[in-house]
C-alpha cells in the first residue's frame, strides 16, 4: 500500500476510537448477529437471553452492512418484542474493545461460546 493509504487507515482508527459510543437506552440490547436471512433480516442473539428476527429499517439499508458475528444495538417491538426487533446500529472492532474496557461487554464472552 502507498504511504497516503497507510496514514488514512491510522487517522481513520484514531477517529473511531475518538467519537462518542452510543449505548443501549431502556428498551434497546446489545445483540449478537447470528445469520442473515435476506429481504434486510437478521437472526440475533441479544444479551436479555432471547433470539430474535431483527429487520434493518429502510433508512439504514443501504448504510449498514452487517456480517455474522457483528455486535449490535437491537431495539424490541412492542408488540411481539420477545421475536422481533430493529437493528439500531453496528459497532466497529475499535468501539467493541472500548466498550469491553469499559466492562459493558461482560455477557460477550458467555455468547461466544455457542
């Protein structure tokens, strides 16, 4: 890689760990993602211990892309919130570790263990 990319890269990772983290409000969870199920679905695992089929709403569609094992914020449907949900927001690898850090990550590691 030229040096230009290289430095872009680092100033890209100093500015994600910069940012402010948003966390999870009163009816929101962390979530595990599981498996993609298409039409802009997801299985995921959330931290209250439920499985839920999540949807990406339409204003985020094209800006978040998630992959399997990507941490979450999941919001509950009020009704039928034990099955369903909404995916909120995608954390990256820098803000994963910040939060582990922190100690708001400590039900992760009892996840990956499936």
């Amino acid at each position: 890689m030229s040096k230009k990319k290289e430095e872009a890269e680092r100033q890209d990772k100093v500015q994600q760990e910069i940012t402010r983290i948003k966390l999870p409000r009163a009816p929101q969870t962390f979530g595990l993602l599981e498996m993609r199920l298409g039409a802009s679905r997801v299985r995921a695992r959330c931290f209250d211990g439920k499985a839920r089929i999540c949807r990406i709403p339409g204003r985020l569609k094209r800006k978040l892309w998630v992959r399997p094992g990507d941490l979450i914020i999941v919001e509950p449907w009020e009704f039928g919130g034990d099955d369903k949900g909404d995916v909120l927001f995608k954390y990256s690898k820098a803000q994963i570790e910040h939060l582990r850090r922190k100690g708001y990550l400590k039900q992760l590691d009892d996840f990956e263990e499936f």
